[in-house]
C-alpha cells in the first residue's frame, strides 16, 4: 500500500468518528486479507522484512512491531502481518471479558498527530483471545511474533491484581510468543499504582515463579516484559530499574500514554480524560527510554513506542536505547508506509 492509497483511505475514515473509524478499518483489513485483496496491494510491504533481531530469547522477523491496543482481541493478525509488521502485541486482554468505558472514549486532535483514549481495556477475555490467534492462518506460520497484553478485570481490586495476572498468563501460555504485562494504563482505576517499586517487585515474583511453574509443566518458554508510563521521575526510573534487574525481567515496553495535557492545552478535546499518544509524547518516551537504558544497559532489552511518527523519530529510540520498536497513533496518522520508510532507513 503506498502513501496515495493511504491518505485515501484516511480521508474517509477521518470523517467518522473515531472508535467507529477504528471498527470499520479493521473489518476492511479482515475481509481484505480473507479475499485476497490484500495480499495483492501489500506485495512489496515484506521486502524489508530482512532485519531480524535477536531479542528476549526470541527471533523477530524484523524490529518493528504494532503496539497494542488496536488489535485488542487477536482478530486481525493475518492482515496487520500482511503490512510488514516484525511483531503484533494484541490486546490488552483480560482474564475476563469486559465491555471497557462508556462511549465516547477515543478521540483526535488531529493537528498535533495525537489521540486521547479512555477505553479501559474493552476486550473479549483471554480464552477467546487464544482462540483468535490460533485461527491465524499465515502470519505466525512464517515466523511472525505475537505478544499478548495482558491486564486486570477493573472490578477486581489491586489487592487481587496479581491473580488476574496469573490467571492471564495461564491463559495465553503457549500461544502468545511473549508476554507484556500492563500496569501503566490511565484508563483503569488505580492500575498505576502498581507501578510503586515493592508493588511491582511483588508482581514480577509472582509472576516468575508461575513463569518457571508453567515452563516446567510444558517444557515451553514464554518471556515477560511490562510496560511502563511515561509520567515517571528519575528517582521512580532507578527504583523500578532495580526491581526489573533483581527480579529476572526480560523486556520492558517503554512507553505508554501520558496522562500530562500541557503540550496540547488549548486544542480540541484535550480536557478529555483518558491517555494521550502520538507527536506530543514523542520526546518523553523517548527521555524515559534513555533514562532506563542507562540503569539497564542490555540485561533488560527494551521495546520503544510512543509518538513514533516518523523514520527519524525511530532513529532516536533505538539510539537512546531501545532494541525493538512499536507504532500505534503514528500508524493511524500514516499508516501502512510509515512501516515501509523506517525499514528503508534501517537499509541505510
């Protein structure tokens, strides 16, 4: 798909709204991808597809990867590959099905390049996510990665959070390549608290101490990496970091949404609750991403993602530390060849 036929279909997905936008586009993709059709416009997408990297003990056809959130149940995965993708992370996915935040809940400030979301992990639950991604047809079969997401059920309290957590990596073992473990989120109330560094200690035990019981019961591996928000000082970077060391961690995804609005004050919608992406987090998570790879050198590999819009903006997180990256709002904004101009730079 080249840029033309992009901003085409941009112009008239923009004209609805959002979530709405978000729908339709993934059905296309879908009945694009089962009738062939897409197979036919993407054919020259995976000839960059030669980067690979070697990362979490994992082979990734190469470093660029879709960030959940906009394949939330594994449903997509087959025509979201199609476009050039070296990993899809589906989700957030819950132990249970929820139906997220009362609608509206997604929305544009399209002249910053941003979104603001509040969706609050609407998904289809774990179970029916794993039925999603073993009906995957191609995209795994030819080496393509798949992480899960995974989060708590928002009735349950955070003194519970750790058996959701549990239960979700139960759920997905096996099918998921990897796994990202989400306590960064602004969307579900007080999940952020879990980012307080003998909160996540407690969770990261928990949770590798089922890792080994679970590799030990199927001789199969799946790492874990967390995900991170943005909204963080030094001295929360340096506490975590020591935790990520001393508890094994294989990855970390830096970064989420921002629930900061300074650097869109003024603009339509940005009073929305909810957390912002695209452009105007760009140099944050990037700051956060230089910031953490200084305590963790390569004994932690970090996956960068936030406000990617560009080939450059890429450039920058791998040179502040990240070893593989992920898009989501920059993809909404320029879709499919912004897949293509970053694996190009890497050429270069």
């Amino acid at each position: 798909m080249n840029e033309w036929q992009y901003k085409l279909a941009k112009g008239m997905l923009f004209k609805l709204d959002a979530e709405q936008a978000h729908h339709v586009s993934m059905e296309i993709l879908r009945r694009a991808e089962s009738m062939k059709v897409l197979k036919l416009l993407t054919r020259n997408s995976l000839a960059g597809r030669t980067h690979s990297v070697d990362c979490m003990g994992l082979n990734f056809l190469n470093p660029v990867g879709l960030a959940a959130g906009l394949d939330k149940e594994g449903n997509t995965i087959d025509a979201l590959g199609r476009l050039g993708f070296g990993f899809i992370e589906i989700g957030t996915i819950t132990p249970l099905p929820q139906a997220g935040n009362p609608t509206p809940r997604l929305f544009r400030i399209i002249e910053e390049e941003a979104i603001i979301n509040r969706m609050g992990f609407n998904n289809c639950g774990v179970e029916k996510g794993v039925e999603n991604v073993r009906a995957a047809r191609t995209y795994k079969k030819n080496g393509g990665i798949v992480g899960f997401n995974i989060g708590k059920n928002k009735l349950t309290p955070n003194e519970d959070a750790v058996s959701d957590y549990i239960k979700a990596l139960r759920g997905c073992w096996g099918v998921a390549d990897y796994v990202t473990v989400n306590i960064s989120s602004p969307n579900t109330p007080g999940l952020r608290d879990l980012q307080a560094a003998d909160d996540t200690a407690r969770l990261l035990e928990a949770l590798k101490i089922e890792q080994e019981r679970l590799m030990a019961a199927t001789g199969l591996r799946m790492p874990i990496a967390l995900k991170v928000a943005p909204d963080m000082g030094e001295e929360q970077i340096s506490d975590l970091s020591k935790v990520f060391l001393d508890g094994g961690l294989e990855g970390l995804v830096a970064t989420n949404t921002t629930i900061d609005r300074e650097s869109v004050k003024g603009k339509p919608f940005a009073t929305q609750a909810g957390g912002l992406s695209g452009a105007p987090v760009t140099a944050r998570s990037t700051e956060v991403i230089s910031a953490f790879h200084s305590h963790l050198g390569d004994r932690v590999p970090i996956i960068g993602v936030g406000g990617i819009m560009c080939a450059e903006d890429a450039k920058d997180k791998f040179a502040a530390g990240a070893k593989l990256i992920q898009l989501y709002t920059g993809f909404i904004y320029h879709g499919p060849p912004l897949v293509q101009h970053i694996m190009a730079s890497l050429s270069k």
